[in-house]
C-alpha cells in the first residue's frame, strides 16, 4: 500500500503536469517525467522520448489550440494514479489528415499516470471513446449547407487515412498478470 505522503507527491505531480499541458509549458510537463512516454490507446499510437512527445504537444494544439480539461475524479492504485476528465475544445487546426471543422468537443476520458518502484513518472495512458469525439467535430458542421460537403469529404478521407495506420507494436504485445490468492 502506498503511503499518505507517496499519495500526495502523486497528486501534486499529477495536477502540475495536468495544469502546465493547459497552460501549454511544455518544459515544465516534460520535467514532470525522467522519460516523457505517451500512450494513446484509442489511436494505439505512443510518443516515446522528449521530441516525439513535443511532437505530440505541437500537433494537439495545432488542431485544438483552446484544450483545456475538467476533472472528474482522481484515484491512487498501488503504481498509478487514475484521473477521469473531461477534455474539450475547439478544432481549429488539422488533427493529422483530418481537416479542421471549427466544432467544439466534449470528451470524457481516463489517463492513467504510471509510476516505477522509484516513484518516478514513466508512462501516462490515455483512453478514450474516439467516435464520440469525431461524432462532436462533425456533428458541429452544418450539412445542410452545399458550402460544407467538400469539408465532410475531406473531413471522411482524412478519416479513412487515419484509420489505416499501423498500431505501435508494443501496445499489441501485452502479458497478463499474474493473479495469485
């Protein structure tokens, strides 16, 4: 069992990295890790490394330049801490080959932050319902006007391309654990 003081090293860790991403100080966010690694479960992408994870940053608010969260609720396990939030903003910038539709979003999401025996950050995994996002950023477009069709077949080839990439091979590769009485 983790201790009351672990749990507050833990909490505070975890709120500074959550309000510098906000505040989009990546230096300060990166500090938060001895090795920045990233895993999008939904995207089964990772961003391992100080320049894939900027990268990733870069990326993020090029296509919502306004994300911001809101905590629902936090919660420590024996290695991690489990945050529940919402994710929301505008989508101004391409996110990857899907152009922007200048929709708001709203999504509920988990991060969990992973520590080591050290008490060192090492991964923060992120899941989330990605149809109920791309769901908001096209439902936000008004079809009724002729105006807007070339962006929803943009907005569907852009899609269909994203879909198509490969999933990072170490998040396929997974072992059970080991449950004992």
């Amino acid at each position: 069992m983790i201790t009351e003081e672990v749990r507050k090293a833990r909490r505070k860790l975890v709120l500074d990295h959550f309000h510098d991403e906000v505040r989009q100080e990546w230096d300060d966010v990166l500090a938060t890790f001895p090795h920045p690694h990233y895993e999008l479960i939904p995207t089964m992408t990772v961003h391992d490394g100080d320049a894939a994870v900027r990268g990733y940053y870069r990326d993020s608010r090029t296509a919502f330049p306004d994300q911001d969260h809101e905590i629902i609720a936090f919660r420590h396990t024996d290695d991690a801490v489990v945050v529940e939030f919402w994710l929301l903003g505008t989508h101004r910038g391409p996110l990857g080959a899907i152009p922007p539709t200048g929709s708001r979003f709203r999504v509920r999401m988990t991060a969990y932050f992973l520590f080591d025996a050290d008490e060192n950050l090492v991964c923060e995994r992120i899941y989330f319902d990605s149809l109920t996002l791309l769901k908001q950023l096209i439902g936000g477009v008004n079809m009724r006007n002729p105006k807007n069709w070339l962006l929803a077949a943009r907005f569907l080839r852009g899609l269909l391309k994203e879909a198509g990439a490969d999933p990072h091979p170490t998040l396929l590769r997974t072992t059970p654990p080991v449950l004992t009485d």
